[in-house]
C-alpha cells in the first residue's frame, strides 16, 4: 500500500509540475516568436556570413506604442546563433534627426526607430514602416548574449529579396 501512496504522491507532484510549467509558457507572450503569420525575412547585405532578420508586426505594447517581434540568425560554419525579443517604438528618427533610408534600388522608404533592453540585450532596428511590408531594416547590437557570434560586429542593413 505504501508503495501505491508514494506514486500517487509522485503522480500528484509531477501533475503540479506540468500545470505549473503550462502556465508559465502561457505567460509567456507570443510575440516572442518571430517566424509565422505575417512575417518578413531581410537578408544582410554584403557579408560573408548568412545572416537573416525575420520581423512581425507584434501590434502595440501596454503604452500604445507599436511593436515588432524580431529573430536575427547567423550561420557561419558551425557557429548557428540567434537572437529574438521585442523591439518597441523609441523614436522617429535617429540621432542626426533621419527618418528615412535608401533601397539598394535608390527607392527612399520611411524608417522608426524600434529599441529591445530585455534581457541583457541592447538592441535597435531602424525599420521601413511606409511599406506594406517591412523591405528594409537597419541593425545596431550594442550589448547581447555571449556566444559562437560576435553580435556587435553585426550591424548593418538588411533587405527583402
């Protein structure tokens, strides 16, 4: 009988555990994942290295102001990193007061600069927000995670295909 209790208690921690571990990843916004409906994938231009940065529109945080969750992945040899999180509205224009930025056609586009500070992170996308889609973003990674890639050479500008 002892046996039997001792399992049911294990049973009854281990339910515990699965309902506890279902509500944290349901706390968990859905922002988070970059890739999926509505999502845009820009390539790097002129590097050595496959780097892509896969935005979607995450509509507007608790302070109305809009938002994008973003996902950048480098490839390089057996170095295969990313970094994601939620980029929100921080200003109109840059510090040399821009709003705008040049495809590599010469087609001008209207930029917002977006901000992410989670995590350890330091990161800034300046972001096409006058096309439909997103064809262009510009990337600065002051501070990120460690790992196989140095994210602060990183920056740089990305494009749609």
């Amino acid at each position: 009988m002892r046996a039997f209790e001792a399992r049911s208690r294990t049973a009854r921690r281990l339910a515990g555990l699965a309902l506890a571990a279902g509500a944290a990843l349901a706390a968990v916004p859905a922002v988070h994942a970059a890739a999926g409906a509505g999502a845009v994938t820009l390539r790097a231009d002129g590097t050595s290295v496959t780097t892509t940065l896969t935005l979607r529109d995450a509509g507007l945080d608790p302070g109305g102001k809009r938002r994008f969750a973003y996902e950048l992945r480098v490839a390089r040899g057996a170095c295969h990193a990313s970094l994601a999180g939620v980029v929100h509205f921080a200003a109109r224009a840059d510090a040399a007061g821009d709003d705008s930025a040049f495809l590599r056609d010469g087609t001008g586009v209207d930029t917002r600069r977006f901000h992410d500070a989670a995590e350890g992170r330091d990161v800034t996308l300046t972001i096409d927000v006058g096309s439909a889609r997103p064809r262009y973003a510009g990337v600065e990674i002051a501070r990120a995670p460690a790992g196989c890639v140095d994210w602060q050479r990183l920056d740089g500008d990305f494009y749609a295909r």
